[in-house]
C-alpha cells in the first residue's frame, strides 16, 4: 500500500526557475540565477548542479539545433524544459509519468505565475525572491493536490460530480453568471463549490487559473477563523489583480456570436474527413482477428492524409508568408489560445519506445529520421523556429483552422531530417511544442492587467473576471453584488444539502472518461489514495493517455497483463478507459475469440451508458 | 433592554410571478428589477432590523413558485418562524391557490400546531390598475382560515413592504413569548425551534 501512495504524494521531484542573466562571469555562482527550487530543502550543492547541468544540456542543445528543448531525461527523472530569454524551467517528474503531462504541468505552473504575476521578469524586479517562492510553492502544491491520480494524469479541472446534482441548480448557476454580465465590466466568471467547478464561462484553462485564488483565499480565512460556527452566513467579497494573454481577452470581450464563429472552426474541423477507424473489428465485431489497434501497425500514409490536427498544424507551423498567416490569425486567433487538448497533445510524440537514447534532430541533417513520427516532429521544429524568429508578434503566426491541403507534400518536402544519436543517459527531445507554449511566451511581455473579484459565501465562491475600473465604480460594484448575492445563498444552501454520492458497489468495473473540450474528467475511481485494486487502472490508463496523445491514429487500445485487461477508446472530443473486474479472465496468451478481452469494448459501451458516457 | 440578536426565518410563498423575489429585494436593498430569472429553487438574504427595540435578523427566503421546482424547494420550509403566504391582486388564479401553499408548508415545515403558526398574507402588484381579487376578498379569506394579518404591497413602488415584514417580525415575537412563559426564565433558550425536532406522524 504504501509504496502506492508513495509516487502519488510526490508527484513532482524537482521544480527550478533559474535566471540566466545572473550567472554571466565565469566567477559567478550558479546559485545566484536560482529564483526558486523545489523542494525547498534540497541542499544548495545539489541545487547548483541540477540547474547548472540541465541549464547546460538544455542550452547546448537548443543551440546546436536552433529549436527549443521540451523535455530532458536525466536518470529515471523526466524534466519538461521551457525556455524564454534567460529564464530556464525545469519540471521533474517520475519517468513513469507520461511525458505530456509533465509538459502539461510545466505549462500550467508557468502560466498561472503569469496570470497572478503577470510577466516573470517584470515581477521578479518588483518582489522579492522570496514572496515570489512562496507563490511558486503555492501554484506548484495547488497543482499537485489533484483530486485523484487521473486528476493529475489529465490535468483536468475539478468538477462538481453530477450524477448527484439537480440540472435546475446548474440552470441556475448559470444565471447567476448571466445576471452579472449584465454589467458591462464583468467580463465572464465561473462559480465553485468546494474548491470544485460547478459552471463556468471561462476557457478551462483560465478557470484552472481562477480557482487558486479561490482556495488560497479559503485556506487563509480557515486559518484566520478558525472554525466557523455553522450556521453563521459569512460573506466576503476580494479582488486581485490578474494578467491575461491579449487572446484570452479577445476571446473573453467578443460577444457570443463571435465566440460561436470561433467554436465553429472546431466544427468545420470535426467536418473534415475523418480519421478511417482503423480498429473498427475491436468494438464493433468482437472476432477472431488479431489485435487490430496495434499501434505499430504501418498505417503512416494514412495518418498523413486524414488527421485533421496535424494537417492544421503543418500548416500553420509551414506558412511562409507572415500575410497568410496574419490573415487566419483575424478569423480565429480567439482559440489560437485555447487548443483542444487532444490539439496541444498532438505536439507531444511518442516517446516511451525510445527510452534510453539520446537523440536530436536537425534539419541540417540529411539523413531520413529514426522513424515517421521523428520525421514529423523535425518538420514542427523548423516551424518553431520559423516562429521564434518572429518574436513578439507571435500571435499572428497561429493558425489552426486553416485549409489542410497538400500536408503530404509539405511533409514530403521538407527537408528537416532527423539524426539520432545514443547515449546513456539522457534524452533530449526538441520543441514539438508549437504551442501553445510559445504562442503565450511570447506574449508575456504583453500580458493586460485584468481584476479578479471573488465573493465567496461559505463553500461557494463566484469568480469574475472584471476590468480593472470595475473596483472604482461603486455602482457597478453593488449591482453585481445585490444582483447575485440571494442567487448564491440560495445556491449553496441547495448544494450543501446534496449528500455525497453513494460509493459504487466495488467490484463491478472502474472506468474513466475525459473531455478534452472542456478538459473534465467522469470516473468512479475515488479519492487520493488509490488502493491496489486500482493502481493497474491508473497506470493503464496512464499509458494508453500517453499513446493515444503519442500516436495520433490510435482509436482503440488494449493493454492487458496476465490478470486482467483495460480497454481504452477515443475520439476528437474524448477519451475512455475501461476495466472489467472479477470474473476469471480467459487468456490464453494468444489473441483469439474466446479471450475475455474482446468483449470489454461491448461492455463499456453498455456500463457506462449509466454514467452518461455514449461510446455507440 | 435586551441587546440580543436573534435570527428569525421568514418564508415567502405564492405562484411563480406574483412578485415574491421583488418583495424580497425591495425590502432588503431597495431595489427593484423588472427583468428578474425566475427563481429556481431557493434564495435568501438577510436583513438585520430593531422591533420593538428588540434586535433581530431576519432572514428571508425567496422560493420558486412554478410547479416544476417544487422537490428544490420543499425542503427548505422546515425551520420557518413565519410564512408570508404571496399572491398578485391581478392574478386570481394566485389568490386561489393560497391554500394549496398553506396546506403544502404546513405539511413539509412539519409544523405542529398549524393553528398556531404565524403567517401573513400579501397582496402584491397594487400598482397595477386592473385588479382581479378585491380587498374584502383578500381579507375574507385571511379571517376565515386564521385571522392572519394582510397586506396590500407593491414592491415596484415599496407600498408596505417593510410594514408587513415588521409585522411578520412582531407575529414570530409574540408567538415565541407565549413559549417563553412556559419556561423557567433564567435559562438559556436553546429549543426555540422545537418543532422541527418534533417527530412526525
């Protein structure tokens, strides 16, 4: 049990901020560039040589290859790297944790320091090294206190569980967000209970974002009060400053019919040809035929011609022309911001298999790559570099809606190639990242200082995004206020009394389910601490996540161990993973049509229709 | 003399539109919005007053009127020191109805002695000109089922508003009087809600 929980409540081994700029003269100490480490108590010695050595490989690297460095290996710790200026992040996870969700953690820390901080140089001059540590840690444990370990492999938000809500009371919550916005300075808002999403108007992402003010606030009121007598109705209305990305707030200003214009690119996006599904036999005729979902399979042409994602991204990524480019960038920059995640995933590639190497591409290289994926990821290195070239106005690079045409040719011209090097100890993998990492790292320079007013009535909290005069004009103040004040009391006397939801009878199955439009997660696997009965789940899970997130083709996967199997499905919008528990599975070893595993597709389909979760 | 602050639950009830949540709002902030959502559910504000120099917080709970949110607001009734039972002078149906609200607070408070719980009536909307239900109506009805206190308001101009919010105030006061002779005066007043204690059936 123990050795379970154990890599759970150590989630990430190791955070630096290190400043380059410091550390200029061969006399200067390494530790002078160190803004922040975690874990604070690692000893200085230790501290120097991780920043200096990783800092170095990631430097050296970069510059050998003129891209960035998204991830580093070192030993059996997985660092996702992001570099901007002189800054130097590094991010370290167990190897065990799939690679994008490491970069997906790095990401969100950064981008929640600038959202409360705005731009990293500009707050390190005007604070101290030690206030902003003490931010970090904040983000970083507010990060890492998911909700479950599939919390943390999706990182997904926390939301409300459903199943147990009236509809109406979302109705509601909805309103009550409504109501606000009818004072033209409230931009948009989410509510939560409990430290949990209950509606929200916000992208996921800005909503991650809201929410650790929130808590922050609850845990310093905690502290303060003590405990609250129950009973007692206290209220509390803060604000806090906050920066936005110049697309957030576009896409936060523009009104609904145009935020539907820019949803509809998704839409159109869906319309294009769809993937074939290659793995038709494993739901829909549980037959004899072997494993067709193989991820290996050759299916490379296929997978040039009919992935939407990636073809958008090719395409973006290979204008050449800055016109064309500016010219998409005005019909959809709103979500150039905000990338389905099954989008922000493509970038990532496949990686597991190629543990152990040390291998770099380069475009000056001449020879074919180590693989097709490899191959693809050199041709999104050079777009980066395209755009890194073109700094500060890197909004109107993006462009992910645009026609898909002629990605095979794009592809097979490009002359980006791969080499591969090995080495024994570490793995260098280059910015497959287009973006939205850099897209936002260019524009912290230009971040807009925004207002977060947050009311907070017990357990119940409403998040507005306001702008910043909204503070000065009283009479907007006390419109929001009054306008929604009884809505939520009301709305956290309704919530209080909803009892939590009854535990599953154990045994059944476990399943999951993640949106990744709205970046939420439905499962019946509860609670932080995950017993062995769950812990192959999650880790299945955790790898089917990062093959589907790897192998952009991969529809359906098994992965299955002597005891037991875990079917995963996914589509543009979802992805799900599902277990069949107890019942003497039938596995001889060789795929054939008596093996239990063959059925789980048809089982998911009927168990988890109870849940919600349509996979017919 | 008593500086004591007590807290004082007052229900409002009546058909969807007759104006419970404007009477609510004009009462507590003084305002008062035409373009109000229906309300689902439940809502409530809290309002801190003097009666007969006795300080009181009263707070006040808004429910949804339509059919449809019954099951969301039915719980919330238990524990009410008084029902302000609400129909709209333009709309008879409303009027008509009132008994149906008496009959399903009584039955979902779990009230005890219903003969002996406070509730007021209100007549809303005197500021419109066609009126459905007269005032000898109003008040016919009030004497017969109880001898409760009316009201005629109208929450887009504040007619009577806090009037009939003090005098639900004062019905609970004196209601609770009685009570309180019956104990020994020297102690703490833990059961001043001892109905909802009190078993069913």
């Amino acid at each position: 049990m123990a050795e379970l929980i154990l890599p759970d409540s150590r989630r990430c081994h190791y955070f630096f901020l290190y400043d380059g700029s410091k550390v200029r003269g061969e006399d200067d100490p390494t530790r002078k560039g160190i803004c922040y480490f975690y874990p604070e108590e690692t000893p200085l010695d230790k501290q120097d040589l991780l920043c200096s050595q990783l800092a170095g490989v990631g430097r050296c690297v970069s510059e050998l290859s003129s891209s960035q460095v998204s991830t580093l290996r070192l030993r059996r710790c997985k660092f996702a790297i992001r570099m901007k200026d002189d800054f130097f992040w590094a991010l370290g996870c167990s190897v065990d944790t799939p690679t994008v969700s490491v970069c997906e953690l790095l990401h969100q820390l950064i981008n929640l320091f600038c959202f409360y901080n705005g731009p990293v140089r500009m707050s390190y001059e005007l604070n101290s090294r030690e206030t902003l540590a003490a931010r970090w840690t904040c983000f970083l444990s507010h990060l890492l206190s998911a909700q479950s370990p599939l919390h943390y492999i999706f990182s997904c938000l926390r939301t409300m569980d459903l199943t147990n809500v009236d509809p109406l009371l979302l109705l509601k919550a909805a309103l009550i967000l409504q109501a606000c916005q009818r004072c033209p300075l409230v931009l948009a808002g989410c509510i939560i209970f409990k430290g949990r999403v209950v509606s929200t108007q916000l992208s996921p992402e800005l909503t991650m974002k809201v929410m650790v003010h929130e808590r922050e606030m609850y845990n310093k009121a905690q502290r303060t009060n003590g405990t609250s007598a129950p009973g007692s109705f206290g209220c509390a209305v803060s604000s806090t400053g906050v920066f936005l990305t110049p697309p957030e707030l576009q896409h936060l200003r523009s009104p609904p019919v145009n935020k539907d214009s820019s949803s509809h690119s998704s839409s159109q996006k869906d319309a294009l040809p769809r993937r074939s599904r290659l793995s038709r036999t494993l739901s829909d005729t549980p037959s004899s035929e072997p494993e067709p979902s193989d991820p290996t399979s050759p299916h490379s042409s296929q997978k040039l011609s009919v992935h939407p994602h990636w073809s958008e991204l090719d395409n973006s990524v290979f204008s050449p022309t800055p016109t064309q480019s500016a010219a998409g960038s005005t019909t959809c920059s709103p979500r150039a911001q905000r990338p389905s995640s099954s989008q922000r995933r493509n970038s990532h590639k496949a990686e597991e298999e190629t543990l152990h190497k040390f291998y770099y591409q380069s475009f000056h290289d001449s020879t074919r790559g180590v693989s097709q994926i490899e191959g693809e990821e050199s041709s999104t290195c050079e777009g980066n570099l395209h755009l890194n070239g073109g700094d500060g106005a890197c909004e109107t690079e993006f462009d992910f809606s645009g026609p898909s045409a002629n990605v095979k040719t794009v592809s097979g011209d490009n002359e980006a190639c791969c080499r591969s090097t090995k080495d024994h100890m570490t793995e260098v993998k280059h910015l497959t990242l287009p973006h939205p990492h850099t897209l936002e790292s260019n524009e912290q320079s230009s971040l807009i200082a925004m207002t977060l007013y947050v009311h907070r009535v017990n357990s119940l909290v409403l998040a507005l995004l306001v702008e910043p005069h909204f503070l000065n004009d009283t009479a907007s103040i006390e419109e929001v206020y009054h306008s929604s004040l009884a809505s939520l009391n009301g709305l956290e006397a309704h919530l209080h009394t909803i009892s939590p939801a009854a535990p599953e009878p154990a045994g059944q199955y476990l399943f999951a389910h993640y949106d990744c439009i709205q970046n939420t997660l439905t499962t019946n696997v509860s609670g932080r601490a995950v017993g062995a009965l769950e812990h192959p789940f999650v880790r299945a899970t955790s790898l089917l996540h990062s093959h589907f997130c790897s192998t952009e083709t991969l529809q359906e996967a098994i992965i299955r161990s002597a005891g037991t199997a875990v079917y995963g499905t996914r589509n543009v919008a979802q992805e799900t993973f599902f277990q069949q528990l107890g019942g003497p599975p039938r596995n001889s070893g060789i795929p054939n049509h008596q093996d239990s595993a063959f059925s789980l597709p048809s089982k998911a389909r009927h168990r988890l229709l109870k849940h919600g979760v349509n996979l017919l | 003399m008593t500086t004591k602050t007590s807290l004082l639950k007052v229900i409002l009830l009546g058909d969807g539109g007759v104006g419970k949540s404007s009477i609510m709002n004009r009462y507590v902030t003084n305002k008062f919005d035409a373009h109000l959502f229906h309300t689902i559910g439940v809502e409530f504000l809290n309002k801190d007053l003097e009666v007969d120099s006795r300080q009181v917080t009263l707070q006040i709970w808004d429910t949804a009127g339509q059919e449809r949110f019954r099951s969301l607001r039915t719980p919330f009734y238990r524990g009410s020191d008084c029902c302000l039972l609400t129909f709209s002078v333009d709309d008879h149906q409303s009027f008509l109805n009132l008994g149906n609200w008496k009959k399903e607070f009584i039955y979902y408070a779990d009230v005890k002695e219903p003969e002996k719980f406070p509730f007021v009536v209100l007549g809303n909307k005197v500021d419109v000109t066609e009126r459905q239900v007269s005032t000898e109506e109003a008040r016919q009805w009030c004497q017969e089922n109880g001898d409760y206190p009316y009201y005629e308001t109208s929450a887009k101009d504040a007619t009577n508003v806090a009037v009939a919010f003090e005098e639900a105030v004062r019905r609970v006061l004196a209601a609770e009087e009685r009570t309180v002779h019956l104990i020994p005066t020297d102690t703490v007043k833990l059961h001043r809600k001892p109905r909802s204690a009190a078993a069913c059936c």
